[in-house]
C-alpha cells in the first residue's frame, strides 16, 4: 500500500523561511539593542532584549491567526513583553514608555515582513 500525505501533513515551511525568520529576528533585535547600546545601558539588559526580538522574529511569522499581521505581530510582541514590563516598572516607570513603543513598532514590523516573506 502507498500512503501519500495528505495537504494538511505536508510541511507548510521549509529552510528557506526559518532562516528568513532568523533574518527577520536578527534585524530586529538589533534595531531594538542599537539604541540601548548608544545609551549605555547594561551589558545583561541589552542581551535580554536582543534575545527578546530575535525569538520573536522566529515565532510572530509562523503564528496563523486570521488577521493582519502587523495586528498579530503586535499582539504577539506585546504579550512576550508584558512580564518584562511588569517587572522593570517598580525599578524605572520610564522604561516601560519605550518598551511599549518598540513592542507596538518592531512587532508589527515583524509580522508585516514575516508575511511579505514567509509564505
């Protein structure tokens, strides 16, 4: 007997877009970290947000919810960065200020290009 798969077990992705989606990450974990460099903040906090984009560039592209992708990229960035922004407020209210900014604009970001490239 001979099985073929069917459409719904065919990979959706292949190589190509994982290393699109870690092209993705990589871009937008720097340009979250560049200005934090510029400004001379912690060696561990700039680590962290890197890794933050970078793992959010990997995951909003393959997330297949029905709506805009920039909306799931931005709903998805935000929801990552809550707990941080939960625990940075008490130690510095004004960080959360760009925290939020960069969630709405890299996370859009993110799902718009994932979306344009990642099919």
């Amino acid at each position: 007997m001979h099985f073929e798969k069917t459409e719904v077990q065919r990979n959706k992705y292949d190589m190509n877009d994982f290393f699109i989606a870690v092209l993705i990450g990589l871009v937008a974990g720097l340009i979250d970290v560049i200005p934090m460099i510029i400004m001379k903040l912690d060696k561990v906090a700039n680590i962290s947000a890197f890794v933050h984009y970078f793992v959010l560039g990997l995951i909003i592209p393959f997330v297949d919810w029905n709506m805009a992708p920039w909306l799931k990229g931005i709903i998805i960035s935000f929801l990552f960065a809550l707990p941080v922004m939960i625990i940075v407020y008490p130690k510095d209210k004004k960080a959360v200020i760009p925290m939020i900014a960069f969630s709405l604009i890299l996370g859009a970001g993110i799902g718009i290009v994932g979306a344009i490239f990642i099919k």
